[in-house]
C-alpha cells in the first residue's frame, strides 16, 4: 500500500484488519496516560496524580530518554523507574519514536524488541503488555506486527470505546490544549458511564504553559475530578483491561 497517500494508508487500517473485542466494565472506565514522554509529565503531574490516588500509563519511547521532543525535555530513567516503583503502568511506544507509515513490518519489529529490551535492563525486567501508535499512525501491515506483541493498542481518534472495540486501535481523547475546549467531557464521561465502555485520555507534558499537545495540572485535575462525578473506576491500561476481562457484562 506504499504507494497511496498516508490518509487513505490511515482510513483503511482503521476499516481494516479490526480485532473487535467486547467492551463491558460496570459503570465505566477511564484510564489516563502520557505518551513519549515529556518529563513534566512525571514532575508535575505524578503528584497530582498521588494526590488523587490515580494511577495512569506512560507510554514510553527509549530513544527520548534525556532527550528533547516537541521542545521539551524528556523523562529520565530515574523518572522512569520512580513512576513504576510508583505503581503506574509502563508501556510501549516504539523505541525512536518511529511513525508506523514509515517503516516496514521487520523495522517495527526491530522497534518494538529494541524498546522492550531498554525497557527491560532498567525496570527490572519488566514486560510490556500494551502499545501506543507514535503520532496515531496506523497501517495495517503494522497492526497484525503489533497484534502479535501486544493485548492492546492506543490511538488518537477522539471517542469511547464501548460496545466492541478494536483492540488494535483503541480510541481515546487528547489530554491536549489544542483539543480540550473543543470536547463536551461531561457528556462524554456520561456516555462512558452509560455504556459501561471504556475512555481513554493521552497528553504529553503537563505545564502551567503547555504545548499544543499538553495540558495544565488544572486541565489533569478537572478530569480528574469530573470522571469520579461521572462514577468511572480510574485505572491505567493494563488494569481496565483486566476488568473487562472479569467482569464482562
Ligand atoms: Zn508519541
């Protein structure tokens, strides 16, 4: 499919090359997590975080480590190791950051190994058991690599997973000042609620003065707060999953 455009390379891996699995969590579900990932979002939004006895998923990328994305500074591995030491989740995200149009099946491969050994060596082996596309790209030669690795995967297209789900391409909303003002986060916690499905947030750094894809420590509070009003379990990625699969209703 290398020779069509990345938008129709993208519309048809979301048609295409679905794993649908049911969703059903009792009262809903709403998992958070940072991808890359920025070290704000460890720095600031771990205590509030703490605070709101929430756990969340970092998707990591080994190759931003002490490094600079999106002209921000990235996480550490004593970041990363106090996050997990914390209770969050850690998953992946490819090791270089790598779009999924860009590269073929073995490269991904290579990513995804490459990532789950750096990943390995500093958190005391740990395995990761969930993806998130880097930059929400999605083919499908790519998705039966990741299929093969991972329970589930995370993207960028706004909704709530409910009903049956691809687990392959999980929906979610961007924890991102470009697309807070523009979400109804009530009505969508409410329908997260009544569906018994499953929302994802994803964000990046989390700063007084954030990136287009960043938010506030308040913005991570509202949400915060406003899911619990709505009556949804807050859970990191791997732990929602978990409960879909014992209390499937
Ligand atoms: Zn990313």
């Amino acid at each position: 499919m290398r020779n069509l455009t990345d938008p129709v390379r993208r519309r048809a891996a979301r048609i295409l090359g679905q794993q649908p699995v049911p969703v059903g969590i009792a009262g809903g579900v709403f998992s958070i997590s940072f991808d890359d990932f920025p070290q704000s979002a460890w720095e600031v939004a771990g205590p509030i975080l703490k605070d709101h006895g929430v756990l969340a998923t970092y998707f990591v990328a080994g190759g931003l480590c002490d490094g600079e994305n999106i002209g921000k500074r990235q996480f550490s591995v004593n970041d990363l190791q106090a996050l997990f030491e914390a209770g969050h989740e850690v998953g992946c995200h490819t090791f270089d950051h790598v779009s999924a149009l860009r590269i073929g099946p073995a490269a991904l491969e290579a990513q995804i190994a490459r990532n789950a050994r750096w990943v390995s060596e500093r958190l005391d082996g740990h395995t990761m058991t969930q993806f998130a596309w880097p930059f929400g790209d999605v083919s499908l030669s790519a998705k039966a690599v990741v299929a093969r690795h991972f329970e589930h995967s995370r993207g960028v297209r706004d909704g709530v997973n409910s009903g049956r789900a691809d687990r392959n391409n999980l929906q979610a909303i961007g924890l991102e000042s470009r697309r807070l003002p523009h979400y109804d986060l009530e009505a969508l916690m409410a329908r997260t609620a009544d569906s018994n499905g499953w929302l994802i947030a994803y964000g990046h750094d989390v700063e007084d003065n954030p990136t287009p894809y960043g938010c506030t420590p308040e913005d991570l509070v509202r949400i915060i707060e406003m899911a619990r009003q709505a009556g949804l379990t807050i859970a990191p990625v791997s732990s929602a999953a978990s409960m879909m699969a014992s209390t499937r209703i």
